[in-house]
C-alpha cells in the first residue's frame, strides 16, 4: 500500500502533467498562424474535433475508444516543443527526436500503467502502426481541410487556403471520411461559385479543380 508520502507525490506529479498539457491550449497552430489567420485555433481545439470524428465513426470493425485515446495523444508533445511545421525547416528525424523526448517527460509523470499506455499510443500513432492510427491520421487531415474551410468562410476569402487541400491529396481512403470528404468538397464549392471573389480573382480555376475530385472514392496517391 502507497503511503501518504508517495501518494502526495504520485498527485504533484499529475499536477505538473496536467498543468504541462494544458499547455495545448495555448499553443496555436502554426500553419494559420504562418498564413496570417486571425485567431487561430489552438492545438487542444484540433485534437478535440478530431477526437469527437473518432466517436461519430460508424464502421464497426473500428475500435472507437482507442481512436479517441489516439487523436487526444498524438500532439500531446506539442505542449513542450511546439507546433513544429514543414516550412520551419526541421528534418522529421529532428522533429520526432523532440517529440519523443518531450513524451517520455510526459509520461514519466504518470503511474506506471498510464505511462506504458500513453507512451505507447504516441508510438502506435508516429508508426502508424495499426488501423486506428491510420485511420486517426486520417482524421488529422480532415480536420485540417474542414478548419481551414471555416477560416474561408469567416474571412470571405474562398480559395485562400487551398495549398491545405492539395496537400491532402490521395491520402484520404476509409469510406466513411470520403464521404465527410465529399459533402466538404459540396459546400466548399458551392460558396465559391456564389462568391465574386472566385469569378474575379483566380479561384474559378481551383472551383474547376474541386469539381473534377471524386467524393466518394481516394485519389490515386
């Protein structure tokens, strides 16, 4: 039995873990951050959309519970080092070596079996090592596309973000993404093509764009 020296220190401990990935919620995320958005959302607010897509999912051969525990873990490094992104020129082997680093901090603050699991799932999620993780990768880029779609909206400025999609290109397969997907690629163009900005500045061209993707089916990657 722990006595009320270890327990003390067993709760300081989780203290500084939670205090530590509260952290996310105020690390804002660099790519709209690089693109000039105002206000832009927090890692926390990314981690916690993509997390209720892993709940929503209706393919039952998923294992929800541990998409939910994958999408809530996978940036949860990101309180110690940031947001890093591809334009800030770290290799992905510095990028992970920081990352790791700051996940065995993390979880070092835990209980024994807390830091096994949750060291674990960032591991699953880095290798993409089982459907979950793919499919949570997934969810990681649908959520991007969907976000930056609203900061569209809000600014009124369609097609602004559009490097976000092409780089989401092929790399969509479950079913039931495409099909969130494909109602995405609706809206999308639907505003554009009601927005003069899209007949008079260029994006008619990405509107055209947009219209040839399938909806339903992956792009050849």
């Amino acid at each position: 039995m722990a006595t009320t020296t270890e327990t003390s220190a067993g709760m300081s401990k989780m203290l500084q873990f939670m205090k530590l990935i509260g952290q996310l919620k105020r690390v804002p995320r660099t790519g709209w951050v690089y693109r000039g958005v105002k206000k832009p959302e927090s890692v926390s607010d990314h981690m916690y959309r993509m997390a209720m897509m892993s709940l929503t999912i209706t393919d039952p051969t998923v294992d929800k519970d541990r998409c939910i525990k994958l999408a809530l873990v996978h940036d949860m490094a990101e309180c110690i080092v940031g947001d890093i992104a591809p334009s800030d020129n770290v290799s992905k082997a510095e990028k992970h070596r920081r990352e790791e680093e700051a996940m065995r901090h993390l979880s070092a603050l835990l209980p024994e079996g807390l830091k096994q699991e949750i060291y674990g799932l960032w591991e699953e999620y880095e290798n993409q090592s089982s459907p979950e993780a793919r499919l949570v990768k997934q969810f990681d880029l649908l959520e991007m596309i969907l976000q930056a779609h609203e900061y569209e909206e809000l600014e009124g400025t369609p097609g602004r973000l559009q490097e976000f999609f092409d780089s989401t290109d092929g790399r969509f397969h479950h079913p039931d993404v495409l099909q969130l997907l494909g109602s995405l690629n609706e809206e999308r163009q639907c505003h554009m093509n009601k927005s003069p900005e899209a007949k008079n500045s260029g994006t008619a061209q990405m509107t055209d764009a947009l219209s040839s993707q399938p909806h339903t089916t992956s792009h050849t990657p």
